[in-house]
C-alpha cells in the first residue's frame, strides 16, 4: 500500500495523533508518515503518506500552503494562539482600513520572522516548549520566510481573517502577533483552518471522522505518490532504461527543461525520481528509486 491520503484533520488532534490513527487502520507493516505539523487546535488539510510515498515527505516541505486564520485583536497570549494563557488585554481603538493595510503590507512577501516561543523548533537541543513551560527565556533570532500571498477582512468589531499563501516554516500565529504589535493592541490567532498543501487540497480532503467510521474508504481515497510532485515533468521509460535506473545507474534521454524528473514505466507506476547531471544535460542520475514490496 503506498500513496497518500488527503486529510482534513480535526480540532484537538496532534499531526502525531492522526498517523497513530492511520496506522491502526493499515496495520504496522505499513510505514506511515505526515507532511506538514499542524497544530492541535488547528483543522485542514494534513497529506498522510504511506508506504514508500513517506520518501516523497520532504518535498512537501517546500510546497506552497495555504490557511485561512481568524485573529483577535486586544489579548495576547503565551502562545501567540487561543490555546495559551492571556498575557495582556486592552481595548482596540478605533482602526481605519488604511491603518491596518499599512500594518499588514510589511508582513507581505519575503520577510524575517521571530517563530512562537511555543513551538517544536530546537535551542540548543531542546524544543522551544519544552524551554517555556519551564520558565526558561531564550531570545529568538528572526528567520526567513516567504509571503506569497496575504489578504485580509473585517469579520468582527475585534476581529479580522486573514487569507494566506506561504511557504516552508511560517507560522500564522507569529502573523498575528505582529499585525497586533504593529496595530499598538496585540493580537493572537483565535482559529486556523489549512486550506492546502501543494497539489493537496481542502475541497477534496477526506475528514478522517468518516474514514474512521468506514475504514473501507481508505483504499479509494489512496492518492498515488507522484500526487507530491505533481509539477514535476513526468516521462515513460523503456524496459532497458528502467533496469538501469533500478539499479541506481544513470541514463540518457532527450533534452529537457529542469533539474528533476519522475520516471514511469510502461504500467504508469512511479519508478524513479532523477536529477540531471550538470556535466552533461542528457545524462539524468537517480536519487529515488522505489520498488515494489509491502513497505
């Protein structure tokens, strides 16, 4: 069994919680994996992998996703969301749009970002919650991360959504801490919803209430692995060729745009995943190879 489902998680699960759950249901035999930490309190979209589809993790990580979050001005928190405890509250005053566009324009595009002293980052060997619940001050350095996308709408008299698009390590609770720094009334993030994670989309995730209720949907609802890498340009190999790249040895194609590729062969079925050789644009190398077998 390999492939991946398309979750949508529910409130009060662990991303660990849910693959305990999958794995129930397809037996230990079966290597189970997720792409994507969502928080306990947050729902959406959660790719669970599956198989040799777990090899294929690591490029969702740099996938684009997409969240739909509800912030609340004038309380901040322990934990930049609803799920820590108030640390300051005070009336939000009266907010124009300009005013708040302006807070939100620098939050857009490529910008440095402090992460949430509650997280699952490490300092110095130890996750950054494990350091706050026990008291311990530790002084974040800013990191990277990119805003592709960022939209937002009054939805309440102390209230505002956000619509986001970003990518790889950014955490829309640290979004609403600083649109509240910068407004002069803190804010915390009081719901997150992912809307998508790649080619993987909340439209078409399964809620895994119903596959826990009818665990006969898991074999339909199996997307197949290549579904991670959809973008990449996909080509048919022959026989010969596949016996090479199975062995691990490169092979010779026609010329071709990019550094990647995902070789098929005749049944359709996701060989290998190739990188081009810089010495010579014909030759591709195979970094993946997957075979068939229970696991």
């Amino acid at each position: 069994m390999h492939g991946f489902l398309n979750l949508d998680k529910p409130t009060g699960m662990t991303s660990h919680d849910v693959v305990a759950s999958v794995r129930r249901m397809v037996g230990r035999g079966i290597k189970v994996g997720h792409a994507g930490t969502l928080d306990p309190a947050a729902t959406g979209v959660l790719p669970i992998a599956l198989g040799q589809a777990t090899r294929l993790i690591e490029y969702l990580s740099d996938a684009r996703k997409g969240y739909r979050g509800l912030v609340r001005l004038g309380i901040t928190t322990t934990t930049d969301d609803a799920e820590g405890e108030i640390r300051s509250q005070q009336p939000v005053p009266p907010l124009t749009d300009a005013q708040i566009e302006a807070a939100v324009a620098p939050l857009r595009g490529a910008i440095m970002q402090v992460p949430p002293h509650y997280s699952a980052l490490h300092h110095q060997g130890r996750r950054l919650y494990d350091l706050a619940r026990a008291g311990e001050a530790v002084t974040l350095p800013p990191r990277p991360v990119m805003i592709h996308h960022l939209a937002w709408h009054r939805s309440g008299e102390d209230t505002l959504s956000l619509e986001v698009t970003c990518g790889k390590g950014t955490y829309i609770r640290a979004l609403a801490r600083d649109l509240g720094a910068t407004l002069g009334c803190g804010a915390h993030l009081a719901n997150l919803e992912r809307t998508f994670v790649g080619h993987f989309t909340l439209a078409n995730a399964l809620p895994l209430s119903k596959l826990r209720n009818n665990p006969d949907l898991l074999t339909d609802a199996l997307l197949p692995p290549e579904t991670a890498i959809a973008d990449w340009t996909a080509i048919i190999v022959e026989d010969e060729q596949a016996q090479r790249i199975t062995h691990g040895m490169p092979v010779t194609l026609p010329p071709m745009t990019g550094m990647y590729l995902r070789a098929h062969c005749s049944d359709q079925s996701l060989l290998a995943l190739l990188k081009r050789q810089e010495a010579d644009h014909h030759v591709w190398q195979p970094i993946k190879v997957f075979r068939p077998g229970p696991d």
